[in-house]
C-alpha cells in the first residue's frame, strides 16, 4: 500500500472511541480533538503523497504544528426512478419539484446518511420526499460526473422501484407529479433528464438491444 494511503488510515481510525467521522483532522499524534483545528484552510491545492495525487487542503495543528492533508472526497447519493401506479390508474414515474436550489423537477433522492446502505437511503428518500412507500427495489446505473451536480462533486447510485398509490410532496419537495415520456418537465435538475433518458431507451427497446447506459455512466 502507498505511503498517502497508509497515512490517511492511520489518521481514519485516531480518534479514541472508534469514532472516526472527522478523525482526517487528527494531527500525527492522534491526541489533538477537531475543533482544535484551523477552520480557515488555504486554498485547495494539489499534493503528491507518496506516489499517489491527491486532492485536499493543507491544514496545521495549533498545538503541535503538524501538518495533514484535510482530504476531499466525492460525496455518495441515491436518486429514486419511482414507477407508480395511481389509484385512478394513472401509470408513470413519480418527480418532485425541489423545495432548494436548484429549484426544478427532480428524481426523489438525497444524500446517503452515515451508516446506511444504498438501498436503505433509497427506500428512506422516497419515504421522505414523495410519501410511498417503495418495492422491488433494484439498482439501475451509477452516475459520476464531477459536474453533474453544481453544489458539489457527487456519485449517485440510481435504482428503480415500484409503489402503489398517490405520491405526497414532502420533505424537500414542494410538489409532485406523475410523469410519462411524452409530458416530461422541459428542464429537471442535475443530470436527471439524462438518467430518464437512459431510463426510458432501456425499458423501450427490445430484450436483445438492451445494454449499458447511453451516456458514458457505469452500471451500479
């Protein structure tokens, strides 16, 4: 294992308690708590750590002056293609109108919490933001563009899923709809519109001509 991997471990599992949340903040020592921490880091820089490059801020301990490499990663998430069938029969997939910027439709999904898994952090965010309850839960494709989301560099893990019933807006939705390929929203927040796109080539095309997503993701 590299030199910088063999670091950032060391400084993952500092943190007395077996808590390690923010333990990249940890000096050498392992002794120094976070909020002992500069909370104003240079600008991001790029490091060479033994061979490998990585991406992060360098931070200094006040105490002892060691100095750590604050690390940067991709944040995980889940996005929900919800295929619902309504009491009156209406047949479609379930979006919700975001509450937050950037304020347009969307696929139900969020943030993973800590110590979900995938699914679980699926199932809970169509909970949350559309009131149905989720079934046959399956994953479609993994979507990682480092621009697909303007707040941040995010890798979603999209799944399918089946519900019955009439979709509420809750959470950050403020609204909901059910949707078909032919009255879809002309713009959807982040790279949704091309996950649909992906989405519905698959499910209309023939059995022998269906493969990987169209648009360069990888398959979860």
């Amino acid at each position: 294992m590299a030199v910088g991997n063999r670091e950032k471990l060391r400084y993952y599992h500092a943190e007395p308690g077996g808590e390690a949340l923010d333990s990249f903040f940890f000096c050498r020592s392992g002794a120094h708590r976070p909020q002992a921490w500069v909370t104003t880091p240079p600008p991001r820089r790029e490091v060479d750590k033994g061979g490998l490059y990585v991406k992060g801020n360098k931070v200094a301990c006040p105490r002892c002056g060691a100095e750590v490499i604050r690390y940067t990663s991709p944040v995980p998430t889940v996005d929900v293609i919800i295929e619902v069938e309504s009491d009156k029969g209406e047949k479609g997939i379930v979006l919700i109108y975001r509450r937050n910027q950037p304020r347009a439709w969307a696929l139900p999904g969020g943030f993973v919490d800590y110590g979900e898994t995938l699914e679980q952090a699926a199932v809970r965010e169509a909970d949350e933001e559309t009131g149905l309850v989720v079934e046959a839960i399956a994953q479609f494709h993994t979507y990682s563009d480092p621009k697909r989301d303007p707040r941040r560099h995010t890798i979603s893990t999209v799944f399918i899923a089946q519900a019955r019933g009439r979709p509420r807006p809750g959470d950050d939705a403020e609204g909901v709809g059910i949707f078909t390929p032919e009255n879809l929203p002309p713009f959807l927040a982040f790279d949704h519109k091309n996950i649909l796109l992906d989405y519905f080539s698959q499910k209309c095309a023939p059995p022998s001509a269906t493969g990987g997503p169209k648009n360069g993701k990888t398959e979860g």
